[in-house]
C-alpha cells in the first residue's frame, strides 16, 4: 500500500535535504516579510501583524505544545478520533478542527524530549546575543525619536524576533533529524513522513 | 551492533546490541517500539549509538529481551557473539582445536 506524500508548506519532507529546503524556503520568506514591515504604517495595520505573526510563527509547529516537528512518528495511529498535531498540509490541527487534544505532551517519548530539548537550547543560547544587543542599543537609537517612530521600530524588532523564537528550534529539529534507514525487519516499507506537529 | 559514536544527548559512547537482539527474534523497529512505548525512530537511533537511553528504557530492553542490561549495553565495543560462544575469532579457530 502506498502512504500518501506528506507535505510541510507544500514541499515534500520525506528526506533530509527536501526538510533543509523547507528550512531555506521558510527564512527566505521570513526575510521578505522582515523587508516588508519596513513599509508598514498605522495602528491597524499593526493590529493585524499579531495574528500573521502567530501564523507566521506556527508553521513550522512552534508553538504547538509537542515542540518536536516529528516527521517520522506513526503516533497517529493511537489517536482514536483521528486527530492529528500539526498542519502537515493534510490533516486538521486539532484546535482548528474542534477535536480534543489528548494531552499530545505525553506522546513524546524520551528521545523526542532530549532532541527538543537541545534544539531549544541551541536556540535560545544563539538569540539572547542579538536580544541582549537589541535591548541594549535601542535605548541609544530611539532616545531622541518621536513616540510614532519608538513605536514603529520597536514593532519592527519585536514582531520578527517573536517569530525567531519560535520557529528557530523547529527549524534546527528540521535541519538536523537524519533519514531514518529502511529497516530489514520491516515487511512493509516503512512512511518516512506522517505527521509534523 | 552500535558503532557506540557520539550521542544526542551529549553522553559518553555507550555500545548495544540491539539490533542483533531484534533481528535474533525477527522483530521489526516498529514492533519493539510498541513494547517499549517508544517511537520507532528512537529505536534507531538506539541502534546507531546515536542516543543513550535514560535507565527507565534501559530496564524496559532488558525486561523485554529477558537480559541483563550489561548484555545489552556495555560502554566497551561488544566482541563478536561467535567469538564469545567459540571462545576465539574465526581467525584464530583453527589454531584452537
């Protein structure tokens, strides 16, 4: 039987390299919107960047509660109502779908817990440099600035830096997870890809 | 066999057998996953040598296989089952008879 192809934003994810073009892709895009908010004037379009950075940030499942984008797990299949993690680009993520989420934080395993672990770390440990410098500097830069102008660069900075630190440790777990040998024991071939929280 | 490189979860090598144990039985990674309540993937990169599991998994194998741990896992690379059943390595069979 063959497994339907599993797609993270439209890109097929079954190997390591087509994950690292996800991962390319994503911060290429992630640079024009950067690029883009340079333009952005007015409180409501400000009010609107809230939601599209919440959706920005979730694509690669950062804000999920299970943390690990999980590529290779057949978890699925222990979910009784159907219920899948993530956007996958085929299943409903299981807010959005009014399904209840059977506490998902307890389906990884230790492996999973670790890995997520030091992608976070990793994250985290290279951001608070160019945080830390934000911090430090904006003072200097918007001393002398009108409340609007503040207002604006601080929208600027916060909005993809928000962004950053959610999707990072997502993309590192993206980048770094190998492709997982067919196992000789396996009468079936085995799905590389099937679920992405 | 692990070739015992370096872990995941940035501990010292730790050698295992567990490949040779579920191939022994004919198990698929996703079989034993299932005993173990482990994700399949987990098994490989136990496999690998690419993570070491916490004591909880540890007990879990040895349960499961019917070994001891240090059947299993050893932080020394494991000599081969033929040398250890024979006593010497095929090499050197001939000079033991």
């Amino acid at each position: 039987m063959n497994a339907p192809r599993k797609f993270l934003l439209f890109i097929p994810a079954e190997t390591q390299r087509s994950r690292r073009a996800i991962v390319i892709a994503y911060y290429l895009v992630f640079i024009a919107f950067a690029i883009w908010l340079l333009w952005l004037r007015g409180p409501a379009r400000y009010a609107r960047l809230l939601p599209m950075t919440y959706f920005w940030a979730s694509m690669l499942g950062g804000l999920s509660f299970t943390g690990p984008v999980r590529l290779f797990s057949r978890w699925q299949r222990k979910f009784q109502d159907g219920s899948a993690w993530g956007i996958d680009g085929s299943r409903p993520h299981p807010y959005l779908a009014g399904r209840p989420l059977i506490q998902p934080i307890d389906r990884l395993d230790e492996h999973d817990i670790a890995m997520r672990d030091r992608a976070h770390y990793l994250a985290y440990s290279t951001l608070r440099w160019p945080a830390i410098a934000a911090a430090l500097f904006a003072p200097l830069i918007l001393m002398d600035s009108s409340p609007e102008r503040v207002a604006h660069i601080l929208f600027l900075i916060s909005v993809p830096v928000a962004a950053l630190f959610f999707s990072l440790p997502q993309a590192i777990i993206l980048w770094t997870e190998p492709d997982v040998e067919p196992d000789p024991q396996e009468s079936s071939p085995q799905t590389a890809v099937h679920t992405v929280s | 066999m692990s070739n015992g490189g370096s872990s995941t979860n940035g501990s010292v090598p730790l050698y295992n057998r567990i490949a040779v144990l579920r191939a022994e039985r004919g198990l698929s990674r996703q079989d034993l996953a299932d005993a173990l309540d482990v994700n399949y993937q987990t098994i490989g990169f136990l496999e690998r040598g690419d993570y070491n599991p916490s004591l909880t998994l540890a007990f879990a194998l040895s349960r499961y296989f019917g070994l001891p741990i240090e059947a299993i896992f050893s932080p020394e690379p494991f000599r081969p089952l033929s040398e250890q059943v024979y006593g010497h390595g095929r090499s050197s069979s001939g000079e033991s008879q």
